[in-house]
C-alpha cells in the first residue's frame, strides 16, 4: 500500500509513540491526581506539554484549552461563543468551502436564529481559485457581525487564506476571529499573534500524532472572547472543557508539534518537491489532466503537500477501485462516504461530473519518491484503461 492520503490523517511518528508510551505504561496517574507524587509526575508533564504547544503556535499556556480533536475545538469555539449570555451580535461569517465541523455548526445555529453569511471563493481557472474576495468579505462585516470564522488552509484544494488581511478587517468591527488551522498546523509556520486571530482550531493526526486530541487557543489579549463551556462536569481547564485529561495524547501531540518545528527547513520544500513530482508525471502520462485550487506555483497560496487533480472522463472512485494498492481520496475523510460530489469543487464552479472525476493526494513526512514514480504509474495505466470503457 502506498500512502497518500495524509490530509485526512498521518501516520504517528515513531518518536511520538515513544513519548507516548512510558504515559500508559509507567506513569498512567490521572493528571488530576496530585495529592500523590504519582499524579504529580503525570500532571506536570501535561503542564510542559501544554507550555510547548501554545509556545510552538505562538500563545501562552492559559490560552490553550485542550480538547479531543478539531471538531470538538470548532462546535466550544462557534456554540461557546455565540450562545455566550453576554453576546448579543446575531450574525456569523464564513465560507462556503469551510469544512462540515464548521458549517454543520453553522446550520444549527442558522436554525436558532442567527443569521449566517457564506461568502464565495475564487472559481477554478484563476491562480487563487479557492481563496475569498477581501472585498466581499468586508461589504459583509457590519455591526451586528459577532464572529467571522474562515479556514486557513483547505483540507481538499489546499488553499490558504488571507488571515492577516482577513483579521484586520475584523478589528474594525470589533469582530472576533476564529480558524479553523487543522490541515495547517504542522505543514505551515502558524502563530496566533501574527496572524491576530481571536482562537484556533487544531487536531493532533493531521501533523504525525495520535487520533482523538487537539486543542482550542483562544486568546486571553481579547477580552471580548467569553466561551460557554459544551462539555461540563468535573471543571478541569478553569471550568472550560471538563473531563480527565488525556494526557499519553498531550505529551504526544506535543512531541509531534516539536518534530514539525525542528525539521521544518528540510522536510517542507521536500514533501513540495515531491507533490511537484507527482503532478508533472500525471500530467504528462494523462491528456486533459487538470489542477483543482490555487495554482502549484504560488506557495502563499497553496499547502506544499497537497494535490488535487481532475482525470475527466473518468470518475474518481472508479480510479481508486482500479488502483486498491493506493490511498487516496475523493474528498474529505468526512464526507468521503456521501454519494455527492465535493461541495468545495463545486464551489470553485466546477460542474457535478467533473468534480466526481476529481482525486485528492496528500504527500506527507513518510512519502518517498519511488512512491510517487509508483503511484504515478500506477494511476497513468488505469486512466488510459477507464477511457477505453466511457
């Protein structure tokens, strides 16, 4: 099997495992424990852990509430703050690419009475196809805006957004900002306080840790940032995420960030280099080939790791069935299973057919280049089969 589906999960880094391990197997104390040296142990390396996350992305160690996952993060982040008592706005902003632990949210809230705002992206065809109009975005925001929340970089089509600009037209507002960082972290350098976003969502599998654990920063600088806890009972993390702390995961989603720093001068133009590869080596064996999102040169714009092709006339999910040795995907891991075509596809303008045609591959850390000349070859030979039969 070659693996090339790293956006929706990666692999756990041995050296996290290794973390990970002596927190199950030695020292499992509950964090909570600390009337006894063995809880003591296992809670001040929850403490370390939570310092070297908020540091990496740029916040301090109160400002990160630690949760199950990004999912979590994004439903404490829009319920929490929207439903706040003290929070009277009643209008929301996003976008329609944003990923279903968004806009899920977004309906219910939709459905008690806030009015929520969808902006387009730029369609397919243009170099930041994917990417929002700054000018639509800001004819939107008036005084009744409470929060605007837009993903910083697309799970599907790769496409970075303009936080920077995106945070400054809140500030005129007085409009709070939250992302959605889950596919960024790990593959991009993000700080909360260069980009001025009010909080961020991340989970742990998308950069080399475990599954089920990630974190919500909300800043402590922005005062108008009050969040009603969704999970209550036992008050842990200052009453705003109850629930005994998971703390194998912890260390080791710390562990994991940390390796993502260290190695990133090396490991992100490689995994750029070797997603280049890839594409010029489908391109050149498939006519008609064509790039989903922002173009593959624009690097501001676009994840390193990440591709997205269209092999029109053939479907997707026909392809990967003729390839079985392949991961890849046709869409987000969450959504894979729906018989609809990809809703950010189609927002980028691109009609049912040519977006049931489309595959994602996501090149990661454990991706090497004779997987790619592999993969390639593998997919060049059963394109050109698949055109017999349409």
């Amino acid at each position: 099997m070659i693996y090339l589906d790293n956006h929706a999960t990666t692999a756990v880094d041995p050296r996290v495992v290794s973390a990970m391990l002596p927190l199950m197997t030695e020292h499992y104390a509950n964090a909570g424990s600390v009337t006894h040296e063995s809880g003591r142990l296992v809670a001040e390396q929850v403490v370390q852990a939570t310092y070297s996350l908020a540091s990496h992305l740029g916040a301090a160690s109160d400002e990160l509430v630690l949760t199950s996952g990004a999912t979590e993060s994004n439903n404490l982040a829009l319920f929490g703050f929207a439903l706040h008592p003290r929070q009277l706005r009643r209008k929301i902003i996003s976008c329609v690419t944003e990923h279903r632990a968004i806009l899920d949210p977004l309906q219910r809230l939709a459905q008690q009475g806030f009015e929520v705002v969808l902006l387009p992206v730029k369609q397919q065809g243009q170099s930041d196809a994917g990417l929002i109009d700054l000018n639509q975005l800001a004819q939107a925001i008036d005084h009744q805006t409470a929060l605007v929340t837009i993903m910083l970089a697309n799970n599907e089509i790769g496409a970075i957004q303009p936080l920077r600009e995106i945070a400054a037209l809140c500030a005129r507002f007085e409009v709070a900002l939250h992302t959605d960082a889950t596919q960024a972290i790990g593959r991009m350098a993000v700080d909360v306080r260069d980009l001025n976003v009010d909080m961020l969502s991340f989970s742990a599998h998308k950069f080399y840790g475990p599954k089920g654990v990630g974190g919500l920063v909300v800043r402590r600088a922005h005062q108008r940032i009050r969040l009603t806890p969704q999970i209550v009972g036992g008050g842990q993390q200052g009453n705003r995420r109850s629930g005994t702390l998971n703390a194998p995961a912890i260390v080791a989603m710390a562990r994991a960030l940390e390796l993502c720093a260290e190695e990133a001068e090396i490991e992100r133009p490689r995994i750029e280099l070797l997603r280049d590869r890839l594409y010029a080596r489908l391109q050149a064996g498939i006519d008609g080939l064509t790039l989903n999102g922002p173009d593959l040169t624009q690097s501001a714009w676009r994840l390193g790791g990440n591709l997205n092709c269209g092999f029109w006339p053939v479907e997707g999910q026909s392809l990967m069935l003729a390839v079985p040795e392949l991961a890849v995907s046709s869409g987000s891991a969450c959504t894979s299973a729906e018989p609809r075509p990809s809703h950010v596809l189609q927002a980028l303008g691109m009609l049912d057919d040519m977006a049931r045609s489309s595959l994602r591959f996501g090149v990661g850390r454990f991706t090497t280049e004779s997987e790619i000349d592999q993969a390639a070859a593998w997919l060049i030979q059963a394109s050109r089969s698949l055109r017999q039969l349409v």
